[in-house]
C-alpha cells in the first residue's frame, strides 16, 4: 500500500471514530434525564396493624409526591411474603428483617434446602425490629418456660415473626411441640389474647407497637424477657439478633424488660435498573423528614448515618453509586 494511502486510511478511521462517538453522544442527549413518570414502584410493607405498613407507605407517598413516579403501597404478610415479591418482580421494593433475608440469601434455617436468593439486595437499614413476647398478669406467664402447654400465637406462617418465634424456642431449647401454637399474624393474635383465646403472642416489630397499645388500655400488659444464657446462645448462632431492652414506660409494664432485635431493611431485586436505585436512594435522603413523619421509631432511627448499619447483604450498585459520593 501506497504511504498516501495508508494516511488516507488513517484519517477515514480517525473520521469514522469522531463520527461514532458524536452519534454516541448524541443518542445519550436524545435519552434526557430520568422519566420518573414513567416507572412504577410498589412498595411491599406488612399487616395494616405493623409498622410496615405507615412506614411503607411514607415511602411510597415520597416517592410519588416529591419525586414523581407512580407508587403504590401493598399490604401483605410481611417479610417472608415481601421477598417472594421482589424474587417474582412483583414489587420494586420490600421492607423485611435482615434475619429473615439472611436466611433467604444463604439458604439456611427456614428456608434450608431452598434456592439461594442471590438476587436479592439491600436498599438501606431502616430500624430495629424487637422480639417483644406479650401476655397479660391473667395468665401468670413470667419466663419463657412458662409457655409449655400455653396457646401462643406465633405469627402468620414463614412471617418474619414465626422465624423468629421458632428461633426463640430452640434457644430455650423447646420447640413448639412444648406449647400450643396459632398460626395468626399478630394483629388477629391480640385480639384473642384480649378474649382469652390465647396466652401469649410474638410482636416482632417497632417499639411502641400500636396493637400492644391498645391491648394495654383493657389489660395489665406483661412482656416476658428473652435474656441470660438462652440470648447467649441465639447471638452466637445467629449473629444478626442483638441485645435491646423495652422500656417500662412503652407498656406500662413494672419495668424495662431485657429482650433481643434485628434489622429491618428495604431491599429490592439485583435487575432493578441502577440509575433508578441510585434516584431513589438520593430522593429518600433528601426528603427524610417525611419518612421520619410516619412514626417516631422512623424518627429515632432511619438516618444516613445508620443506612449501612446491620445490613448481611449486598448493597445494590445504585444505592452503593450514592453512598460512596456521599463518604459512605
């Protein structure tokens, strides 16, 4: 080849390539900014009687009001039922407990011999989530053991508050077998327990709890403690639990009663588009004030600061794009 032609040759590529890039770039300008509108978000949250559900839905709420995407809050059976959603693509976004997605993610405990739920991802830490087991002085239950032979009402089945209702009673090494169980979620369980069709009742949830509360207003409430070497033993299996004391004034109870917790969390599906994750998690965290409006454990707890904490999973790319320009 001649050298005119070569450089010739030389120079159609360096054409070519401009031209590429120009169109390139192009295409990104015709593309715009983010179409909010044009993206549905469902927010999976819990029973309306929870904390899932108003927190849930004060997400939903930002999400449209002071973003624009279309929303919608769904209530349903929690975390368990909330990951079936998000694995299916059902819903966008799920509040759950970190144990209960641990167990999902690695494939252990209640969901042994299950697909590992790899696609699953985390969004942001929101609050503790407190093993709160309730009765009233008409039963004379005063320690755990005390529930053989009682009815206790565990949560609706492969809810958040059955696992963790199950875990409690292996680390007191007892199974359900010792008592009789109530597959009811926790709203219908306290309205047997106020009719004396139950002894005792598993709340995993915030502090206060609006149910226990309002139990509170016809009944001495009593809050059995999950403490000493039993909680020991729970941590050092389950590293997610952590100590967590209620308060004597929550309740009304005789004093602070000593019990355990887990991480609530928001998570989402691993194919969910990163720029709209990254969207999102910036929209939240402007607005937080009305996430904090919903309920005062919102208030106490979902910050930035705590958006990292006690999370076992791995962060989507888009919340992870905002965390790292934010110093996180």
């Amino acid at each position: 080849m001649k050298k005119r032609d070569v450089l010739l040759t030389a120079l159609l590529l360096v054409v070519v390539s401009f031209s590429l890039i120009g169109a390139g770039q192009g295409e990104k300008a015709a593309a715009g900014p983010l179409d909010r509108s044009k993206h549905f978000i469902t927010v999976a949250t819990g029973p309306t009687s929870g904390l899932y559900y108003p927190i849930g839905g004060a997400f939903a709420s930002l999400l449209k009001n002071r973003l624009g995407y279309q929303t919608s809050a769904q209530a349903t059976g929690a975390s368990a039922e909330n990951l079936t959603l998000i694995l299916e693509k059902r819903a966008e976004i799920a509040i759950a407990m970190s144990d209960v997605v641990a167990q999902a993610y690695d494939a252990f405990a209640a969901y042994e011999g299950k697909k590992p739920a790899t696609e699953l991802r985390a969004l942001m830490n929101l609050y503790p989530n407190i093993v709160q087991l309730v009765t009233t002085e008409r039963t004379g239950i005063k320690k755990f053991t005390d529930l053989k032979g009682k009815r206790v009402g565990v949560g609706a089945p492969n809810s958040g508050v059955e696992v963790n209702a199950r875990m409690m009673y292996e680390a007191h090494g007892m199974s359900y077998a010792d008592s009789k169980v109530d597959y009811l979620n926790y709203g219908e369980a306290i309205g047997q327990l106020k009719n004396n069709l139950v002894d005792a009742v598993f709340v995993t949830s915030g502090v206060p709890n609006a149910t226990i509360m309002e139990l509170g207003t016809t009944h001495q409430i009593v809050i059995v403690p999950i403490e000493g070497e039993p909680l020991e033993k729970l941590m050092a299996k389950y590293p997610f639990f952590v100590k967590e004391t209620i308060p004597a004034d929550a309740y009304n109870t005789k004093g602070d009663v000593n019990t355990t917790a887990v991480n609530n969390i928001l998570v989402l599906h691993k194919d969910m588009d990163s720029d709209v994750v990254y969207d999102i998690t910036k929209g939240i965290f402007e607005n937080l004030g009305d996430i904090h409006a919903a309920h005062s454990t919102a208030r106490e707890n979902i910050s930035l600061k705590n958006a990292k904490n006690g999370v076992g999973i791995p962060f989507h790319e888009g919340a992870e794009r905002y965390y790292r320009e934010m110093g996180l």
